[in-house]
C-alpha cells in the first residue's frame, strides 16, 4: 500500500503543469522545455586564419601552450631531414592553420560527448594525417630545422596569384617596355 501511494504521488508530480520559469523536464538530455526558449549555441570556432588583432593573438597563444605543452613533448618524434621542424612555426601560417584545426579536433574529440573511442579516432584521423602533412620532407617546414644541433627558420615562397586575377602578371604595357617577349601560360 505504502509503495502505491508513492507512485501514485510521483504519477501526480509528474503530469502536473510544470511551473513557470522552471527546469525542462528535457534539461537533463539538452534539449529545451516545452514552449521554452532553446538554450544558447556555443560560439562557433573560427579558423584561426580568420581571426584579427587580439583575438588572433589569444588564440595563437593558447595554441601554442598546446603545442610546447602537450603535443611536442608527446607526438614531437626526433628533428630529421624526413621529419622537419620550426622553433618559429607560429611564423608560417600553412603550419598554424593545420595544427590550429588539430587542436580544435583534440578539443571536440576529448570531450565526454565523444564517448570512449574519441581520442581513438582523433588520433586515427586527424592526429597521424596532419603531422604527416606539416612534417614532410618537402612540406612547409622543408626549409627550416632538420637537425636539433642546426636551428633554422625560412619562409618559402607561395605561387604567385593566378593570371586571372591580374595581379603579379606584368601588364601588356609594362611587357613592352622590359623587351621581354609575352611567355604562354599554358
């Protein structure tokens, strides 16, 4: 008798009107009450590229204590020839950008939301595909430390802009004036 009485009284509770301004019965799972406001997105992450002034600052900054902090010391491996790297990576953008998108995938995939096999696929598809990409014998750190007892830090030239978009492409005018005879592009 006594435990009918307590579900009787929790049937109650539970489908009476629920209080205004009170907790959604659906909070526990994110999801918004009924005829409530939806919560708040998070702010959505911006590659770092992207980012201006201060805030490119702040998040270069924190990138880098991941970097120095955690994935060095942990993924770092051994300075060679067929794996390059920088002491002034923050200076080639190529290299901020990727390990910028690894840091963000470490982040989302730590998080208890990805369950236990998330810092496995982190590592299996971000991890070993970005350090392959920075660290290749020609890639962008190419010109830079290849050995730990030789620092050395160069910027490699990009392509120039396309044709089309007229810019780094001497004018017909200009062509002229060099003597230089028109090359084709093709």
């Amino acid at each position: 008798m006594e435990q009918s009485a307590q579900q009787s009284q929790q049937l109650d509770h539970l489908a009476s009107t629920p209080a205004p301004g009170g907790s959604s019965p659906f909070a526990a799972f994110g999801m918004p009450g009924l005829g409530g406001p939806p919560p708040a997105a998070p702010p959505e992450p911006r590659p770092i590229l992207e980012l201006d002034g201060e805030e490119r600052e702040d998040e270069l900054d924190a990138l880098s204590d991941w970097v120095d902090d955690f994935l060095l010391p942990v993924y770092g491996s051994e300075v060679t020839t067929a794996a390059p790297w920088c002491l002034q990576w923050q200076e080639h953008d190529d290299v901020v950008a990727w390990l910028h998108a690894l840091w963000l995938a470490y982040q989302q995939h730590k998080d208890p939301e990805a369950g236990l096999s998330g810092l496995f696929v982190w590592h299996r598809d971000f991890l070993t595909h970005a350090i392959a990409a920075i660290r290749a014998p020609g890639g962008p750190l190419s010109a830079c430390m290849t050995a730990p007892e030789r620092p050395a830090h160069r910027l490699l030239p990009g392509p120039p802009p396309s044709a089309r978009s007229g810019k780094g492409t001497a004018t017909e005018a200009e062509r002229d004036r060099s003597g230089e005879p028109e090359t084709p592009t093709s």
